[in-house]
C-alpha cells in the first residue's frame, strides 16, 4: 500500500502553454520597418530644392561694337575755271551762303602777294567786320542753353572762321587794286550753301541708305582726295564740299539675330569709340537684299565727327531690373480668359468689406437667377482677368453687371509662365512676368501683385513635383 501511494505522488500532469505576443516588441517593429522604408524612400527620390527670391538685373543686349558708314548731306562745288586756289576759310569750318570760301587765279601768284602783305598795314578790322563779330557772340548768347555745352565748340569755330575770312579779305581788298595787272585774270568765289566747309572728297558724298553693301566697310581702298591753297585744279574739279544739314547717321551691318533684337527699339544708347562720347540715336532696322542694316541717325554732334567717313562705334544695353527667377523653376499652367468687364466687386452683408468674384447665372429649378461667387483670380491686365480652372467650371455663364451681357467661361484660354511658391509648405502656382531672361535665370517683374515677391521660396526644379503638394524645406 504504501508503495503504491509513492507512485501516485510522484505523477505530474503538464499543462501546453499558449504562446503569449509582446505587443511592445511588435509595435517597436513596426516603427523601425517604417522608418526604415521612410529612409530608404528619401534616399532614393529625387530632393525637391528650394530656392530664396532675389534681385537681379541683365542688359537688354552686350554692349557690341561695330564699324559704321558715316552718311551726311554733302554737296560737292567745282572750280569755275581752270587756276590756281586761294582758301580763306578754315577747313571744318562753318559759312554762310554768300562767304567768300576761295579765290582762283590764273598766274598763281596771288598766295605770294596775300603773305607779303603786313597785317600791321592791311589786316585790321573795319566796322562792318566788328559789327559782323558782334552780332554773332549776341546770336550765340541768346540761342545758347547750358545743357548743350557742345554748341560752345560750334561758336568757337564759327568765330575763328569769321576772323580768318575778316583778315584774309581786308589783305585781299588791300592790293585789289593793282592787282588785275599784277597777276591777270582772278575770281573770288562765295558758297552757293551754308553749313560746314571741308576740303576733302572721297566718293561717298552722294551714297544712300539703297547703296550700302557689304564691301563698303572694307575700307582698305578708302582714300581721301584734298585740295589745299596754292594746288591748281582744272574747271569742274571738285574743290569743297559743303555738308547742308546738322542730321547725319551712321549705318552699321547687322546680324540676324542682332538685327531681330534692335527691332524692339526705335532709340538706343551709343558710344563713339573715338573719343567715348556717348548719345543717344534713333534707330532703323533696314533689310536690303536679305541683308541687314541699323541706321543709326542724329542731331547733334555732326560738326564734331565731320572729318570721318567711318566711326568704331558700340551699342549700349540698357539694364533691366526685377526678380531673378532660375528658368528651372518655372513651368506652364492655362488659365481661363475672362474679359475684365465680368469681374464684379461686392460689399459684405455686414458692411465690413467687399468680396470680389463673379455673377454667374443660376436655374433653381425652373426660374433663372443671378448668383455670386467669390473667387481669387490669379492676374489681370487692362483688358482680361484669368483664373484658374480648378476654381470655375468650364462652361459657366458669366453675367456683366450693367448691360447684362453674358460669357462662356472657357471659350478663352491663356496659357502662364510661372514658379511654384512654397510659403505655405505646399505648391502654389504664381504666374511671372519675364522682362528678360540669360542663360539660365530670367528677370521677372518685381511690380507684378499676383506673382511672386523678394525673398518668397519657391521650387528651384518645378518638374520633380506638382501643384498643391506638400513640400518640406
């Protein structure tokens, strides 16, 4: 007996244990595959960059340098008769149109007797010519202006010339007397024009706008033919030149692609290499022969250039200020076009302010009615308004407030430029402006209230994401 109750003791029964889940152990699992895939997806996906707005500014074009062709109006004067030339006027010199310009002599010995003569004895001068000085100092100071102090050197060289004609005739006048017997048959000569008095001509004095070519400017054969006091010339030979007119132009050779971009201006900055003097001229785009040409003309300064035929001459850009936005963020979106007629401005219904929107036409049922609608638009000129589609349904009739007319919304579509601003932490899109654009950025106007302003973020590579989405800078 009691062997069998050590048996019964020692009989253990074991129960099967149900397998417990460590909900910690799991949720901790859980948060670090996620953290894993949420790493892992970071790495590999394209990084969406922000950019900040700033200022910036580029020229319309380079400041390019070109050889011009000096065009004025020239008139050539011949000799009369066949004899030898006595100047009495400065070259580059202004006359009027009964200035005795030269003398013409057969005998040649005219010159000799103009410089034996004393200035003591025959040069003073006479009342006339006193006169004659005064009138023009007077002339000169009522017409002057302090703003174009240029006209300075005109009268300094209208006087010098006036001197120089004073003296050299009151010589002439001196031995008039004897002087048929002394050297023959003699001819004072006056200008037919008034206007500057140059002693050179090169064969370009007749040329036009319809006679430029491109051989031209090669100017290795250009010469100058000059006639100077004391030279026998023949009858018809051409002695002088008179340039009639104070409007001149110079006309360079233009690219294509040069020519494509000055037609947007019809003035533009230039500088005259010669001496870096700067102006401003109006300017043509001429298109001769499939060939292009800017006639570049003025109103000023002929006098200081007039002894030139050719100019280096530089087109300045003129500087263009706003926002400079990289051409990677930019993108296209289309807007609907609404005339600007259509666009309504509401008081609140407490008074408190006004909403601005739309009056679109309504059907409860079977009476039709007018409603407003708020909505943004996304910009407005002086004739339409834009908005987005996401904001209006295609096919909605607007009415206009004072004669009831009505619009389609959607008949009309522009299509924007612009950039996705971030400021809110998603995309949204801005419609610019472009002013001007280089290489890589574009200049946008900083003036524009729909578009974008300085120091706003936006996406510097719009194409890796898309409107309305979350982005974390």
């Amino acid at each position: 007996m009691a062997a069998r109750q050590t048996n019964k003791k020692k009989k253990v029964v074991r129960f099967r244990r149900t397998p417990s889940i460590n909900v910690g152990v799991v949720i901790f699992a859980l948060i670090f595959c996620y953290i894993i895939i949420y790493v892992g997806s970071y790495f590999a996906r394209d990084k969406v960059a922000i950019y900040e707005v700033v200022k910036g500014k580029s020229a319309t074009y380079s400041n390019k340098s070109y050889k011009g062709l000096v065009l004025r109006q020239e008139t050539v004067v011949g000799a009369d008769n066949p004899g030898y030339i006595n100047f009495y006027v400065k070259d580059g010199s202004r006359v009027s149109k009964v200035s005795t310009v030269y003398t013409l002599d057969e005998s040649g010995r005219l010159s000799e007797l103009l410089e034996s003569e004393s200035d003591e004895d025959s040069a003073g001068l006479s009342k006339e010519n006193k006169q004659q000085i005064i009138d023009e100092i007077v002339r000169f100071k009522n017409g002057h202006s302090s703003i174009h102090f240029d006209e300075v050197y005109n009268f300094k060289y209208d006087i010098n010339s006036l001197l120089l004609e004073c003296i050299n005739l009151n010589k002439l006048n001196s031995i008039s007397e004897n002087l048929q017997e002394s050297i023959g048959n003699f001819q004072v000569l006056k200008s037919p024009y008034s206007g500057i008095v140059l002693f050179y001509t090169d064969g370009y004095e007749n040329y036009t706008i319809n006679d430029i070519s491109e051989s031209v400017y090669n100017d290795k054969g250009y010469s100058k033919v000059k006639v100077k006091s004391g030279d026998l010339v023949e009858k018809g030979q051409p002695v002088y030149k008179v340039i009639n007119s104070e409007d001149w132009s110079v006309v360079v050779e233009l690219s294509q692609e040069d020519a494509q971009l000055y037609s947007q201006n019809d003035y533009v900055d230039v500088r005259f290499l010669k001496d870096n003097l700067k102006a401003t001229a109006q300017l043509e785009i001429i298109n001769s022969g499939g060939k292009y040409f800017g006639k570049l003309s003025f109103r000023r300064y002929m006098v200081r250039y007039a002894d030139y035929r050719f100019l280096d001459i530089q087109i300045l850009g003129t500087d263009i200020e706003g926002l400079k936005i990289p051409k990677s963020s930019v993108v296209e979106k289309e807007y609907y076009k609404i005339p600007l007629g259509y666009y309504s401005v509401t008081p609140t219904v407490d008074g408190s302010g006004v909403r601005e929107g739309f009056k679109k036409e309504a059907f409860d049922g079977t009476n039709q009615t007018i409603e407003f609608i708020e909505i943004d638009i996304a910009k407005k000129d002086d004739e339409y308004c834009y908005v987005d589609p996401a904001k209006l349904e295609n096919g909605t009739i607007l009415v206009k407030d004072d004669t009831m007319e009505r619009f389609q919304v959607g008949t009309e579509r522009e299509v924007f430029k612009g950039v996705y601003n971030v400021n809110s932490g998603y995309t949204e899109f801005r419609a610019i402006d472009i002013l001007n654009e280089s290489n890589d950025y574009y200049i946008v106007d900083s003036q524009d209230n729909y578009g974008v302003q300085i120091y706003d973020h936006i996406v510097l590579n719009a194409s890796l994401t898309d409107e309305n989405k979350i982005v974390f800078q």
